[in-house]
C-alpha cells in the first residue's frame, strides 16, 4: 500500500532534489523515498555498531565514552536539521 505524506522543504532545497531526479531520469518521489531507504538503513547499522561496541567495553576502551558524544551530537544534529525544515 502507499501512502502520501506532505513534507515541506525549502524551496532551495527543492531545486536541488528536482534537479537530481531529472538528471537521473526519474521522479521526485522515487528519489527521496531512496534517500530516506538509505538513512534508515544507515541508521540502522550505526545504532547497530554503538550495541556492539558498548557491549565489550574492555576491548574497545574510551572508544564507548566518544560514540555515546557521537551519536548525541548527530541526533542533536538530525533534530536541528528537521527544525530548519518546518
């Protein structure tokens, strides 16, 4: 099934996502749903490595300390991101 969803963006930003689908011979929503695919996947797999290494806090030392920072400060940075967009 599919649904539509209204989403703003700027209309800079916009230009620049209908310029890409024509370059790339396809449309407007094919694009952003493919951009979104591959967010959530990274996503996915980042929140995946940040398990394993907080899992083995011996072997992977301060490295568990810095992506705790990391992940806070790109959530913080999807949020602010999001914001700029309404």
């Amino acid at each position: 099934m599919v649904i539509k969803v209204l989403v703003s963006l700027p209309q800079e930003f916009l230009e620049d996502v209908d310029r890409i689908a024509a370059e790339e011979h396809r449309s407007r929503s094919e694009l952003i749903r493919e951009a979104l695919r591959g967010y959530l996947e990274t996503r996915q797999i980042r929140k995946l490595h940040l398990r394993q290494v907080a899992e083995r806090p011996a072997l992977y030392g301060d490295l568990v300390a810095e992506f705790d920072a990391w992940d806070a400060a790109s959530d913080e940075a999807l949020i602010n991101f999001e914001k700029r967009l309404d």
